[in-house]
C-alpha cells in the first residue's frame, strides 16, 4: 500500500470496499435486482439465471460494492457458505409471488443465520420482497411474518417490496444497507 493510500485512509477519504452476498431462492430476481443497481451503461438487457455465482462490481455514496450472486438452484446452494466469512452485508431476495417456495425460504434463511460465519456476526441484512407486480403476490408484512423475521433479534434488518424488473422500492433498500455499512464502518 502506498503511502497516498495510507494517507487518504487514515483521514477517511478512501472509497469503503464492501462485499455483499445476495442470496435467495433460484428466480427470485437476484441477478435482476442487482442488474438495476449497476449504471445504466453497465446494465445486461437479457438476464438468464445464474449457474454457480457471478461477482458483479459498483460504487454508489463513496461505497465501492462488490456483490456475489449466488445462484439460488437447490444443488448451488451449498457453495454459499463458502462466501459468508468475507461478507460485510446481505441481500435475501424472495419471490412474493411463490407462495408454495416460502418454507423453503425459510429454511434456507434458518439455515444462513444459523452458520457459525453469520450467527454471532452484527450483519446486516437487507430482504426484498420481490415481484410486487405479480396479481397474488404477498405484501412485505406477510412475507416478514412467514419468515418469522422479528425473531432476528441480534442483527439489524429491513424488508422492502420491490419490482426488481421496474427498479421500484430498490433505491429504499440500498440506501438502508448503505447507512448500516457507514455505521458499521465508524
């Protein structure tokens, strides 16, 4: 590291590295979602499911994000685990319209916050309730409660619905992360 490096670490002005895990079933929009958080310029027009995880790179508010998509397919699933121990924040995406999938995303949330890289870790973690546009769609409240999300006691947390494919209710949900990654930073 050099010493400009140094310098502009030690009086704040370093751009914050941070390394977001997004994590959800397969087709709960991940890839999506973080496609409509990359610039405009930067932004895939065809988006097909992930196989294994991409990595994925931004900046936004002086944060330098870089974001693991891990794909949701039940026989991927178990590589998550691999990328707890580095992650700064976490992104849960869940369809609002798969009613049948919920226990299955509650199981794998139980799952993550049970893992000895996350349990005793102040992560925070950032749910979206994803696909608001479709008809039968659960609300944000439902969706909390068939999580049991007020039992996250010793992490902090915040659910946004959102429609990741019109980018509505994202901005909200990342400029929460953001202000838990500053407050964690400080």
């Amino acid at each position: 590291m050099g010493l400009f490096d140094k310098l502009t670490g030690w009086l704040g002005l370093k751009k914050k590295e941070v390394n977001v895990l997004c994590l959800g079933l397969d087709n709960s929009g991940k890839t999506t979602i973080i496609n409509q958080l990359k610039p405009s310029n930067a932004q895939a027009q065809d988006i097909v499911p992930t196989i294994g995880f991409s990595i994925e790179k931004f900046k936004s508010s002086g944060l330098s994000f870089t974001v693991f998509d891990m794909s949701g397919q039940g026989r991927y699933r178990n590589l998550w685990e691999h990328y707890y121990k580095d992650g700064h924040a976490i992104i849960y995406v869940i369809d609002s319209g798969d009613k049948l999938r919920m226990v299955v995303a509650k199981d794998e949330l139980d799952t993550l916050l049970n893992h000895p890289d996350i349990k005793h870790r102040r992560i925070p973690i950032l749910f979206f309730a994803n696909k608001m546009d479709l008809r039968d769609a659960l609300s944000a409240v439902t969706v909390s409660q068939l999580l049991c999300l007020e039992n996250i006691k010793d992490k902090p947390w915040h659910i946004c619905a959102s429609d990741a494919v019109k980018g509505e209710g994202l901005q909200e949900g990342v400029e929460w992360l953001q202000d838990q990654i500053r407050a964690m930073k400080t």
